[in-house]
C-alpha cells in the first residue's frame, strides 16, 4: 500500500512519523523502482506496526519503548467481557478491530456480558486505551469485568481440520495450585484450541471450537466438568457472524 492509504488508516499520523521509523529500520517498506525514483510499498505489517507505535507514542513512550513493548515475544494479555446493548455489536467490533494491541473478538450470548475481546498487553495502558475508545464512543452500558493473564501458564493451537461451526469462551474455577496442571490437561481434548490461567475469582479460560451444539454439550458437561479439580464453569458461546481475529 501507499503512504497515502497508511497516513489515511492511523488518525493523526504524521508523514515524517512514518519516514523517521523507516529511517530508523523499524519498518522496512518494499521498494518499487520507477523512473526516476523508487516508491515505497507498505505491507500489512507494516501498517500495524506503525499504528502500534503512534498509539504508544501518543500516550508519553518512546518510540524504542514503543517497538519494544510492540516485539516482545512474552507479553501479558487479558480477557475484556463488555455489555454492550445488539444495537451497537457491529460498531463495538469493528472499533475493537482498529486497536492493534486486541488480538480476536466475538459478540457472545451471556447474561452478563455482551462482547468478549482477547488484548495482548505489553503495557498497562493497553486496556485502559481500549475502554477509553469505547466509552468515548458510548458503546459501552456498564462495567466490563476484566481477567488478565500473565505470559506463562496458557498455550493456543489451531483449530482441528480448520474453523468449526460453534465456538465458546468458557470460564473454569479450580484450586490455585491446579491451574497449571488443568491448563496442560484441557490441551489433550479436541475442541478446545486454546487456554490461560487468569487472575481473579476465575481461575482458567478455554476457547472451544466444535461442529455443533451437541459437541459442546459433551466437551463443557462430561469432558470439563468430569475433570477432578473443576469446581465450575460458566459458558458464553459466540455468535457465529460476529467475531473476527486478527489476521482473519
């Protein structure tokens, strides 16, 4: 892409911000020969960098705090549950989808949460940013309940033979000194693609991609909740036409 269209997709970047981190080679921007000069070509990538560093840049850090927080290969994250009225679920997602550091999102059935949002947060402000947006936006009628997670104690996968047809967020209370060992055994059932030891009255999170209902029944009432240390589970399954993650 053009500079043009990335200047056009991060409000208030400025051209010198963006040629400054190619100077400084945190993006490397293809370079296409023409005539007299050679044109850059921004790749996807790139954009989220730059966006990255400009919302870090813009809240008082460094750049090189900026590229670091944005690389760090072991970043905390957290599990946001937000109200939000089926009125504005369209604009909550596509709002969430412009903030680089909320890794998927999904509107989901649940009596006390409307939208779940998975953020990776190198920084504290991170989550911060991300309810400002949606407050400043009025989206948001009521407190969300947040669960962070620290680096350790979780692992992802993809899903079996490719996306499935029901997914799930379910919330899994267990003794404190069993959250690893719970973390570790829920990997060796099919369905559940990814998990994470929390902190707060939750104690894991797993998300379940299965075929159908019926799959979920058995993998959250036999499979779950047959495991020895589980002391209970809450379920909020996603609406299938309203999620995305990110690279999808």
């Amino acid at each position: 892409m053009r500079l043009r269209e990335i200047l056009q997709s991060v409000p208030g970047l400025e051209k010198r911000f963006v040629h400054y981190l190619e100077g400084q080679g945190y993006i490397r921007p293809a370079k296409l020969q023409k005539t007299r000069i050679a044109r850059r070509d921004y790749s996807q990538a790139d954009l989220e960098r730059v966006r990255g560093i400009w919302t870090y840049y813009q809240r008082g850090i460094s750049i090189q705090r900026a590229f670091e927080l944005l690389t760090r290969a072991d970043a905390e994250g957290a599990y946001v549950f937000f109200p939000i009225a089926n009125a504005q679920w369209d604009a909550a997602l596509e709002l969430l989808h412009d903030l680089p550091n909320v890794v998927e999102a999904s509107a989901v059935y649940g009596e006390s949460a409307d939208v779940v949002a998975h953020l990776r947060v190198p920084h504290a402000t991170d989550i911060y940013g991300v309810l400002d947006r949606l407050l400043a936006a009025s989206i948001m009628g009521g407190l969300p309940q947040i669960m962070r997670h620290g680096p350790g104690a979780s692992w992802a996968k993809e899903s079996e033979n490719g996306p499935r047809m029901v997914r799930a967020w379910v919330l899994i209370k267990v003794p404190a000194k069993q959250i690893g060992g719970l973390v570790e055994e829920l990997r060796a059932l099919p369905g559940i693609v990814e998990a994470t030891g929390i902190y707060g009255e939750t104690d894991v999170i797993a998300k379940i991609e299965v075929d159908d209902p019926a799959a979920l029944d058995d993998l959250v009432i036999r499979r779950i909740q047959g495991i020895q240390a589980v002391e209970s589970t809450r379920t909020f399954i996603g609406i299938g036409s309203l999620h995305w993650a990110r690279g999808t």
